[in-house]
C-alpha cells in the first residue's frame, strides 16, 4: 500500500520559526556584545535582532497552538531584544 499523501501537522514552515529567531537573536547579540566585532557588524546586528523579535513572537505564537518548539521561540526572541536593545543603546551612547 503506498505512503499516505497527507502532509503532517508539524510539516509546516512555522516550525522553522523558532530554530531561525535563535540563529538570528545569537547573531545580534554577538554582533551587539563582543567589542571585536560590534563596530563591523553593527548592521548586521539591528536587522538580525528586529528579525529575530519578530519570528520569535510568531514561533511562540505557533508553538501555544502545536506547531514547533516553545522554548526556541522563547530563547530567540529573548536573544533578539536582547541584542536589538543593546545594538540601540550604543548607537544612542555614540551620538549623544
């Protein structure tokens, strides 16, 4: 008998959401935090942190109704305020 066809529930793109805000909430925060680099990827850290914030609420939205991961959503979007946040502050820091 062959396989099914019907795709399955966590086999949506929303499961990638998670994963992705982590990666990208880690960048910024890297990017923002190590003085080696925070002038280099400066823009790389905004974009990656308002990134990171917004799949991250859109993974914790999709996780609450069972699709991917909570705890990456969570972590991702923590990473990103985190990092959008501090990216921020030393650009206020700088122009003041």
């Amino acid at each position: 008998m062959p396989e099914p066809t019907v795709p399955d529930p966590t086999d949506t793109p929303a499961v990638a959401l998670g994963p992705t805000a982590l990666v990208l909430g880690a960048i910024s925060v890297i990017g923002t935090w190590v003085p080696a680099l925070a002038f280099v990827t400066f823009p790389w850290a905004i974009i990656a942190g308002a990134l990171a914030v917004t799949l991250g609420t859109a993974g914790i939205h999709y996780a609450c109704h069972g699709t991917g991961r909570l705890w990456t959503a969570i972590a991702g979007t923590t990473l990103g305020i985190i990092g959008f946040v501090g990216t921020m502050t030393l650009i206020w820091a700088l122009s003041a």
